[in-house]
C-alpha cells in the first residue's frame, strides 16, 4: 500500500479547513499533493502541465508522458458542485482524444472515460468521496486509476474501462429486469403457469384451472406498473426516480405551481426553501430528523456536510452533495414530512 497516500487522506479526514479552501488552496494543498504520492513530479511541466490550453479554453492540469496527453484533470473549489463542470472538461477530453479525465472538487473525485459512448453521467465509471471512504479503499483506487506507473502503461484506462463494463452491465440488467418481470406476467407459458398451479394446491390442497392462474399473473401485471412507474401531473406514467442519473433537469411542479431549475441541486434547495415558506414553525423540528448514515442532511453547523447550503433567512444547513436520483428521493421524503404525497412533486427533465 502507498504509505504516504494513505496519511495524506487520513491528514484530509481530520482537517476540516478544507471545507474552506478556495480553488488555489484545493489545488496547491490536496490535488498536486496527492499526484505527488502517486507518483507524479508537480515541479515538472512535461509531466504535470498546468493551464493546458485546448478548444479555446484550458484545463487545469494535463498529466503527460513523452509529449502526449494522458490525463485531464479538471479542478473546483472544495465543496463546488461537481455536476454543471463535467460537460465542459469531456467536451476537451473528447477533442483532444485524451482516454481518462478527473475532475475534483478536492473532497469528490470523478473518473471519467470521455471516448466512450453514452451521456456524462454514463461515462463516469468511479467516485472517490474521501470524507465518506475508507482511506486503504481510496488509496486502492487512486494508485489503481491515477498512478504513474499506471497512466504510463495505459493500465490506468483499462482499470477504468474494465469497471465501465461492470457498471454498464449492472445498468442494462436494472433497465432490462422490469421489461422481463412484465413480459412473465402478460405472456405467461404453460410451464409458469403449472408451476403457480402445482404449488398453489401444495399449500392449500387444490389445484387452481390455467385461466384463474392467468387472472392472477393480470393482477401482478398492475401492481407492476405501480411499482415501476409513477404517475405525474397529468396523469401519465413517468421514469421512475431511480433512472434520473445522466439526465438534465428543467424544472419541477409542486403543487400544481411549476418552478424552473437547471441543476439537480438547485431543485432540492428549492425544495426546501418551499417548505420552510409554508412550514416556518415546524421546519426545524421536521428536517432535522433526515439523517443519512454517516452525516446529517440539516444542521446548523455547515462542518457536519460535505457540501453544505445555507437556506435563506435561517442559520440551517442542508447537504447538497447527491445524484439525481437521490435528489429526487430526498425531495420526496422532505414533502412527506409535512403531509404531502409523492405525487404532488413532479420533474421535467430534457428530452
């Protein structure tokens, strides 16, 4: 193990002035610290470039290797949120065909296989959150992705494309499982259909006929769709939340009053600044009970988050630092709160 990289994310863990580095600071202290332990001379432009210029703007840093660009590595302050940059530094990797780009806050790092097909999102194969993981897991994954010797060799993008593969599995399985499951129960075969009877009259001693077994798997069916979809404002099913990840938000409807917003972030404040408008008097007592496992979501103590906001006209911080998808569960548990059902709140992503 990468003795020096470990107690440098264990220094991280226990200093909390990172929470207030600026884009210098979190440059200069973590992310060329960091390159170091992995291997990198910071002091050397034909390794660590800084400033690289392409496409008319420029990227932080350009990791090198005999003239050629290997890495991209795009830099934001600690505590930035990370999701309105990734376009920008893809579009540069993408033209000038560099294979692996990072971009980092300090804190979050995402790892990214810009050629690859697929949205932004999609092409992000690993996050290294280092207040929320373990310190030998994080070392594991730097020295596995960002090494030297790695990017060198190119085995750094092999690494990352092999855990591309894993994910993109997982992804087309979750896709695919809801499209089987109703497949089984509108077109049920003559053998499914026996083994529901078989059991059936195991259980209870008689045998049901195919059609009521049929009837059955109809009912399944509907409880599928409940399942599977939600139902939006006009009363059209719609993705489930669990499948916002790559895509962009327009705006939300609460209620019936629709509210634009063009980040996933920007939609859970708003979420919570609507609450606190219409439930002033219990809003502390309601949200400060939301925990995740490690943090709290509210508090007035803005070190307790990674990536605190302070809600207007309060002294309440609530962590930001989610994806789309727990954006939109969270949005939804912070309404229920208050009485209000899941279906009041409906998202407008883009098509």
């Amino acid at each position: 193990m990468n003795k020096e990289l470990f107690q440098l994310i264990e220094n991280f863990k226990r200093d909390r002035r990172l929470q207030s580095f600026d884009e210098a600071a979190t440059k200069q202290a973590v992310v060329l610290s960091i390159l170091k332990a992995l291997g990198w001379d910071p002091f050397n432009i034909d390794e660590v470039y800084p400033e690289y210029s392409v496409g008319g703007g420029k990227v932080d840093y350009a990791l090198k290797c005999n003239g050629r660009v290997k890495v991209f590595i795009e830099v934001k302050k600690v505590n930035e949120n990370l999701e309105r940059h990734q376009e920008q530094l893809l579009k540069y990797s993408f033209q000038e065909g560099v294979k692996l780009a990072v971009l980092t806050n300090g804190i979050s790092w995402w790892f990214y296989l810009p050629l690859r097909e697929g949205s932004w999102e999609q092409r992000k194969f690993y996050t290294i959150e280092i207040y929320e993981q373990d310190s030998k897991d994080i070392v594991d994954k730097f020295e596995e992705f960002l090494s030297k010797e790695n990017v060198i060799s190119d085995k750094a993008v092999e690494n990352g494309e092999r855990r591309y593969r894993s994910i993109q599995k997982q992804y087309l399985i979750k896709k695919t499982l809801p499209k089987a499951w109703e497949k089984i129960v509108t077109e049920p075969d003559n053998h499914l259909v026996e083994i529901l009877a078989s059991t059936t009259e195991k259980l209870c001693g008689y045998k049901p006929d195919g059609e009521t077994v049929k009837g059955f798997l109809e009912k399944i069916k509907k409880i599928s769709e409940i399942v599977f979809t939600e139902p939006d404002v006009d009363g059209k099913s719609k993705i489930s939340p669990e499948r916002y990840v790559g895509k962009s938000i327009v705006g939300f409807t609460f209620k019936g009053v629709k509210y634009p917003v063009d980040t996933w972030k920007g939609m859970l404040v708003k979420v919570a600044e609507i609450m606190y408008s219409l439930h002033r008097e219990e809003f502390e007592e309601k949200v400060f009970k939301l925990r995740g496992r490690k943090r709290p979501y509210f508090t007035r103590n803005p070190k307790d988050l990674k990536a605190p906001y302070r809600i207007k006209n309060t002294d309440i911080y609530m962590e930001t630092s989610f994806s789309a998808d727990r954006v939109v569960r969270l949005s939804k548990r912070i309404i229920s709160l208050f009485g209000y059902k899941e279906e009041d709140l409906s998202i407008e992503v883009k098509r």
